[in-house]
C-alpha cells in the first residue's frame, strides 16, 4: 500500500516536479506581484499599507498548514512506521517556521499603521509566537538529539501536542476580545473582501504555495540522498 513512498519510486517524481515548477514559477510571480502592488486598489481607511496582507495573510496560512501536515505525518509514522513520513516532516518545518515569522513580522509592520503600535500580545499574536515556538523545538530536536529514532519520537510528541494550537490560532478572534478583525475569507460563509483584494491575495497564495512546494522537494530531495550515502557508508 504505501510503496509509493518508496525513495527510489518517488526520487524521479521529485525531480519533474522541482522542473515543472522552475518552469512556470517566475512568471506565475510576476503577475501575481503586479496584481497586488500595482492593479489592487488602497484601502479606503488603511491607504496603500494593506498591502502589506498580501504577503501577511499567505504567510500565516502557510504556517498554520505546514504545522498541521506535520502533526498528521507524525501521527501517522506512529500508527505505519514509515520513515519517509519523518523526512517529509524534517523537510517541511523549516518552511513552516520561516513563513511563521514572516507573518509576525509583516504583522508587526502592518500593525503600526492600522493599530498605532508595532506589538500587542493579543490572543491571535501570542498563539502565533507559540507556534514559532513549537516549530523550533521540532528543529532542535533533530538537530541536537543524536540518536535518530528518539529524535523522531520525541519530535512527533512536540509535533502532535502542538496540533493543540492550531484551533486556538484560527478561533482566537472570535474566543477572546484581540486587535485582529474577524475571519475576512470564509470557505462556507460569504467573505466580506472585495473581489479586487482577494484575487491578488489568492495569486500570491497560490506563487507562495509552488515556492514552498519546490523549496520542500529539494530538501526532500536532499534527504533522501543523505540516507542513501548513509546506507552505502554501512556497506
């Protein structure tokens, strides 16, 4: 069942992957750039620093998914003892982590103009710091534990108690009173951004998306490689 995740049936999937996405990526990012610095209009209160959440809000989807797909790959490397399921989770936290503090930054800059303050340890930013907290735990551990299958259990407990968080990042605008508006994108609801800022928000979504796809398949990739010189030292 799972000999799709075989290294050697999935190193040529990888490699076509990472050319189809060199492929298109520049210039799917040169439109999307041009939508939202140049096409999307100013917002009427916050003026031209709104678009700031076209790198704000991507970014903190990217975070909050990139942890959840490492929770459910520990989950299940616990129940199937897969090892790829570890790689892959070893090669998606340090995009997670990047695009974590991404969103807090651009967060903080875009705070000053709408808020009047960089900093606010609100509900929304508190839960954000946390999780940039769970991701560099997740790293250490593999960076600093030696023995590698305790480090891959250690990590999936951090990884799976940490999937707590996540909930409590999406619904702390609406649990606690924060500075962070409610949910303006609703996936059964309808959203109350207009047209014109949330098709440049998807676009740059959707380029940021193909950046951590490519970015995760070459440390995949790299990963991969590491293990087979590992095995062919053991010969």
């Amino acid at each position: 069942m799972f000999n799709l995740f075989n290294n050697s049936n999935i190193f040529g999937l990888i490699e076509a992957l990472i050319n189809f996405i060199n492929s298109i990526f520049f210039a799917l990012l040169l439109v999307a750039l041009s939508f939202a610095l140049i096409f999307s209009p100013p917002d009427y209160l916050q003026g031209d620093s709104v678009r700031i959440m076209y790198v704000h809000v991507p970014a903190a989807w990217i975070g909050l998914a990139s942890f959840t797909c490492i929770s459910i790959l520990s989950i299940l490397n616990f129940l199937f003892k897969i090892k790829n399921f570890s790689l892959m989770t070893k090669s998606i936290a340090p995009i997670g982590l990047v695009f974590t503090c991404i969103a807090i930054v651009t967060g903080s800059i875009w705070g000053q103009p709408t808020w009047g303050t960089f900093w606010a340890w609100d509900a929304r930013i508190t839960s954000m710091v946390i999780l940039a907290i769970f991701y560099l735990s997740f790293i250490a551990i593999h960076k600093f534990v030696s023995e590698e299958s305790k480090a891959i259990k250690i990590s999936s407990i951090v990884a799976i108690v940490g999937l707590v968080n996540v909930p409590i990042i999406k619904y702390s605008v609406e649990w606690w009173s924060t500075l962070h508006q409610p949910a303006s994108i609703k996936i059964t609801g309808t959203s109350s951004i207009h047209s014109s800022m949330l098709m440049p928000l998807l676009l740059m979504f959707f380029v940021l998306i193909l950046y951590c796809a490519l970015i995760f398949l070459m440390k995949y990739k790299t990963e991969i490689i590491r293990i087979k010189k590992k095995n062919l030292k053991r010969l």
